[in-house]
C-alpha cells in the first residue's frame, strides 16, 4: 500500500515546502481539496506549482467539483498539468455537498449530479481529441422562445434566463453584463452577430440600431444569425491517451456507480468501520459493468503531529472546515503516533491500493515525523 499527504490549506505559501519534504519523505503522492467559497487555494493551479517543486510524486485532487467548472476549460487545464508534470497528476473528482460553492457559482446543486455525469462524459471525448462545444455551460438554464445565442447559450426575442449571471426579461429594458440591454434581439450576443432594434451599450461597445452589426468585436460577423460556431478541438492533448487517471469520490448511491461508468478508480473518505459496505458495492458494480481488474481503491485518513501547538491547530482546522456537518468531532485527526500506525496497517489490511493522510496543521515538520511513523 502507498502512502500520500493531503496538504493542509491555510498558508499557500508554504506548499512548496511541503511538496519537496513529501518527495524527500518518499510519499506517493500530494493531494488537495477543492472548496469554493472557503479560504482555501485553488487545486488546480496550486499542483501546477508543485508540479515544478517536484519531479517523482503524484499530483491528485481529492476531490475537485466538477460541476462548478465548465467542461470545456477543466479538460484544458487537466491536459496542461498532466504534460506539464509528466503524466503524474490523477484527477480525483466529484459533486461536493456545501450549498455556498455551489452558490456562489451559480449552479443549482439539485443539477451536480447531472452535470457532473456529462462532464465526465465530455472529459473524455475531448482528450481523446473529438470536437467539443459546450452547449450548457454549468448554471445556464435559459428559457428559450427563439434562435439566437447569448454567452453560448441559444437565445431569443422573448426569454426570461440568465446572462453572465444577471437575469434578464428581453422583451422589455433588462440587462446583460450588468448594462441596460435590448428590446428586441435577433442573433447573438457577446461576440457574434447583434441587433435590429436596440438602444443600448453591451461590454462598453455600442451596436448599430438600425442595422444588423456586430457586439464586443472589431469586423462583422460571418456567422450566420442563430447559429453556433462549429464544434473544434480543445488542446492540448493528454501525455496518456483518453486522459489521466480519475478516481471519484462520494458516499450516495448514484457516486459509487460513477465509478465503474467513468473512473479507474474510488476515493474512499468514509471511515474504516463502514467503509466495507462502500468498496463491495464500487466492486460489484464494477464487474457487473464488464470491466477487467479491480477499481484503485484510496482511502483517506486525517492526522495532526508534533508539538501540542501542531496538534491543536489541526483539530481547530478540522473542526472548522467540518462545521457544516452539524457533527461535534466529525473528522477529529489522529495524533498518536502509535494510533496512527495501526490505523496504517489496517488499511493495508482492508486492501487499500493508497492511504492519503490529511494534514490540516501547516507545520511541514509534520512530514519527517509521519515518515517515521509509517514508512
């Protein structure tokens, strides 16, 4: 069984630290968590700076939300840090369950499963290389009366939606990028063709009002009015073919069959006394589905060493980052060197294929010592 660290979040700044301790330390691998509305760095573009701290240790999300991130851009970005670090970054993904990420980016939380089932769908598709148009960009949920298309979504002359966030009612003075918009619209906004009749000025460019004209570019456009720019292909291409490894995570029914439609593998947070009933059910799915081998099996532990400081300034981390649980003690971090041992070796026991321990503390001290305690 392998080894990893979950980085703490408090100080960024001290991850490269961390990361060449962990390389140092041989742990298999460096994971962060992915929260939106919370004081945390963004995972994505914090791996991509330990990607340059380190050259051996893996890079993995645990877990990254999807359906807060367009598709489109998300492949993009895990394509450039799984070349950019020499095919060691694995994508670790899954719904989240806190109502303010998902507020805050506009996604309406009944939908993350959905939408994360056609991302990881679409994921696929374009690091193997097919087109890609991204037609419902996450939170867009627009009435439609007519052709047309604002932001990528297909508009209309009567519509009632969302536009860049901002609700808008085309039918009489409402609003797009926060400007006072249209009466009547016919084509596209936000860079392609425009507007019959208008009396407005939309991302500081004022259209023609009596002409079809052209919004937020400098030449007309050669679009046809209504319809979409052609499907392209989003590069750059992953070092392995199809993409990096991902792994799911989640606790609900509908995640642990995700795992068996579009992972190599589940990430496993639950605690080891009912973990089992979980990692039966991934399996049984998973030879039900047809496929061959047995799914990568990463469970997650939290833990907090050294100094009585250290120590309470994990639990105090954990216990605020677990508050919205409503659960006293939710996720409370082991700090006994001899708890965290056995604990290690039950893992091993239960068939584990990695063993990630969350560090909430941002003392990198922390590293030397858990290496004692398990390697």
């Amino acid at each position: 069984m392998e080894i990893g660290l979950g980085l703490p979040i408090s100080d960024p700044a001290r991850l490269p630290e961390w990361a060449r301790l962990a390389e140092e330390h041989r742990f298999a691998t460096l994971a962060l968590l992915d929260r939106l509305a919370y004081d945390n760095p963004e995972p994505l573009t914090a791996l991509a700076v330990l990607a340059g701290a380190t050259s051996r240790i893996r890079l993995q999300t645990e877990v990254l939300l999807g359906p807060l991130r367009s598709t489109a851009l998300l492949a993009k970005q895990v394509a450039t840090l799984d070349r950019m670090s020499a095919g060691r970054f694995v994508l670790g993904i899954g719904i989240g369950g806190r109502e303010d990420d998902h507020a805050a980016a506009g996604v309406p939380i009944t939908r993350r499963g959905r939408i994360l089932d056609a991302q990881l769908a679409d994921l696929r598709k374009i690091w193997n290389g097919e087109p890609y148009h991204e037609a419902h960009p996450a939170g867009m949920t627009p009435s439609m009366t007519a052709p047309g298309a604002i932001d990528g979504v297909t508009s209309l002359t009567t519509v009632s939606g969302v536009v860049d966030g901002v609700t808008s009612s085309m039918t009489a003075p409402g609003a797009i990028d926060g400007v006072t918009s249209l009466t009547t619209v016919s084509g596209v906004v936000d860079g392609v063709t425009s507007l019959t009749t208008a009396s407005s000025v939309i991302d500081g460019v004022t259209p023609s009002t009596t002409t079809p004209g052209e919004v937020d570019a400098e030449k007309p456009s050669k679009m046809t009015p209504g319809v979409i720019a052609s499907e392209a292909c989003i590069g750059p291409k992953p070092i392995t073919a199809g993409g990096p490894p991902v792994l799911i995570g989640g606790f609900a029914p509908e995640a642990l069959r995700r795992v068996a439609r579009f992972a190599d593998g589940f990430i496993c947070a639950a605690p080891l006394a009912w973990a089992g009933g979980l990692v039966r059910t991934v399996n049984e799915q998973w030879d039900e589905a047809g496929r061959t081998g047995r799914p990568r099996l990463v469970c997650q532990i939290n833990v907090a060493v050294g100094s009585t400081e250290t120590i309470e300034r994990g639990r105090r981390a954990v216990a605020d980052y677990y508050a919205f649980t409503g659960r006293p003690g939710w996720g409370a971090p082991l700090t006994d060197p001899v708890q965290i041992a056995d604990t290690v070796a039950a893992y091993r026991e239960f068939g584990a294929d990695e063993l990630i321990m969350y560090c909430y503390a941002d003392d990198p001290h922390q590293v030397e010592l858990l290496a004692e305690f398990v390697h």
